[in-house]
C-alpha cells in the first residue's frame, strides 16, 4: 500500500504479475459517521498443522465486532476504482464491480477483542453428505 489522506494505490498479485489494483483519491474531509458500515469484516484464519500437510485451524471469521474503543484521527472521502488483471496463475479480469460507492480513508487506533467464527471449514458436521 502507497499513499497519503488524499490518495492511495494498492497492488497484489503473483510474483512480479499485478492481478489486482486499487487506487483512490480521497479530497474531501469526511465524519467517521459518514462511512459506508464495513460489517461483516471477513477473514481466514488458517493455521498449518505441527505434525504433517494441511491445516490445523481453517475458519471463516467476522471481525466487526471485534473492534473496540474506535478513536479517529483523520477521515476523507472520495472516489476509487479497482482493476482486475489476467496471469499466468489466474484470470480475474472477468470480476468487475457492479457499482462504486465512493472511497474512504481513515487513520484510526482501536482495541481489538474476539471474533464471531461464522463456519468452521474442518468441523466434521459442516461436511457435505456423500451418497454410496
């Protein structure tokens, strides 16, 4: 991530191939309040095994409600885009955003406490049935 309150620049992708890029300029000074609500915040919590291949630990997590004691320094508001791009590893350039609602930034401090586990992917109950 590159940038400053008024612009940023992301990019990611496989080796020295850029498959997704994000930029946005943000001009305007924002309220916290004004922000679109970020909820749910997912993310994958995987954790390999000690004793062999695979992972020990592979949840799907929602983070939002994990945020605590939010302190604001700064917030802006503005425009964004983002692109998807084809490598040798995959092709995302079919992904396109059906709309844009703007783009945010923040700097901001905050406590952070325990997350929601919304599906526990090697709990043997949230296994599909096989049929014989």
């Amino acid at each position: 991530l590159e940038g400053s309150q008024q612009q940023a620049h992301t990019a990611a992708g496989t080796g020295e191939v850029v498959e997704i890029e994000i930029t946005s300029q943000t001009p305007d000074t924002a309220l916290p309040e004004e922000l679109p609500d970020l909820a749910p915040s997912w993310r994958l919590k995987m954790i390999p095994r000690a004793d062999g291949p695979g992972p020990a630990i592979k949840q799907l997590i929602d983070g939002a409600p994990a945020s605590l004691d939010l302190q604001v320094a700064w917030c802006r508001r503005g425009q964004g885009s983002v692109r998807f791009s084809p490598s040798t590893a995959r092709d995302l350039s079919a992904l396109q955003p059906l709309s844009y609602d703007g783009a945010f930034h923040m700097q901001c401090s905050y406590a952070e406490g325990f997350a929601a586990i919304t599906h526990d992917y090697l709990d043997p109950r949230n296994k599909p049935e096989t049929k014989p």
